[in-house]
C-alpha cells in the first residue's frame, strides 16, 4: 500500500486518508501521538465517528473534536478543528453555520476559547497564544511535500464550537449537513 501520507498530494488526499484511520484501515495519522487509533473514539466519542469519516471524505480534514458533556464537576463544549481548500464551496458552508447555536473562528483564536472546565477551571482551551510558525510541519510531518505546500498556501483552518456546554445534539448534525 506504501505510505498513503508521504503519497499524498492535497488537502482532499489527506481528507480520504484521514477518513481511512477513523475507519481503522490507515494505522495512524501524522500529528497524533499514537500508532493506534484513540480511545477518544472508541469510547464516549464513538458516535461521531460516521460524521468525522463524512467531513473528512468532503474535504474538510479534521484534527482535533470532542462531545458535549457534563458530568460530576467537569463539562465540555462540542468542538472540533480541521483545515479546508480555501477555494473550495465548502469553506462558505462551514462559515455558514455560525450562528446556528454554533461559533465559528477561521484561523487561530485570537483570545483564548475555554472547550472544557474541570472543577470550574479550564482545562482544554484553543487560542490566546502565538501559533508556532512552523505548526503545519510540526502537524504533518511526513506527508507528501505537494500536500504540505497545499496546506501552507490554501489551508483554511476552522473551529466550530457548539456554544452551549454539555450540549452535543447541534454541531455534528450541523456538519453532517454542511458537508453533504
């Protein structure tokens, strides 16, 4: 099969290579710390997997989510981060769904955003902070250098946030919806 990464020649390519690890026929990805796929999805985060494998296959290629949740001093906001050709239709679908109970912030929040508190503390938040600059190879380090210079030069980068803490029935039907 070779290296579908280091193969990869766009941001739709590593839209269907992401789609294939969360189906579990691609080991890894990446940016992920692990060469396995995450507990996060196949515990509590399981039923957002058909929707990531969706957004993905569209072409907006994501990196990071969590669920709603609230539960025993902790909660969590619906999120999820991915990056999408900016000349493709759709990055206008994905905008457009701010407002819809959901944020939605292209680029890197310039405040800090708080995604979950534990015992009233943030403890997962995006934003507030310098990028690193080379945050892109750091992310992808290993894929195929037309695919990198793709995200470099046209990846758009997107959070959509559900607005609402503990509330996970918004955004994934939100986003199955955009990219369909």
């Amino acid at each position: 099969m070779g290296n579908v990464w280091r193969d990869a020649r766009s941001i739709n390519d590593l839209g269907q290579n992401m789609a294939g690890w969360l189906e579990g026929r691609i080991p890894s990805w990446p940016g992920y710390l692990s060469e396995e796929f995450g507990a996060e999805e196949t515990d509590g985060a399981r039923h957002l997997v058909p929707t990531l494998i969706a957004a993905n296959r569209a072409g907006f290629v994501t990196t990071c989510s969590q669920p709603g949740e609230i539960g025993g001093g902790y909660r969590q906001r619906a999120w999820v981060e991915g990056v999408v050709h900016d000349r493709s239709p759709l990055l206008g679908r994905l905008l457009s769904l701010q407002g819809q109970g959901l944020t939605v912030v292209r680029g890197w929040p310039k405040r800090q955003i708080v995604l979950t508190e534990d015992a009233g503390r943030p403890y997962t938040t995006i934003g507030g902070w310098r990028m690193r600059r080379n945050d892109i190879h750091a992310t992808w380090r290993g894929v195929g250098g037309q695919a990198l210079r793709e995200l470099k030069e046209h990846g758009a980068k997107l959070h959509i946030i559900d607005t609402e803490w503990g509330r996970d029935d918004r955004l994934w039907p939100a986003l199955l919806g955009a990219v369909r």
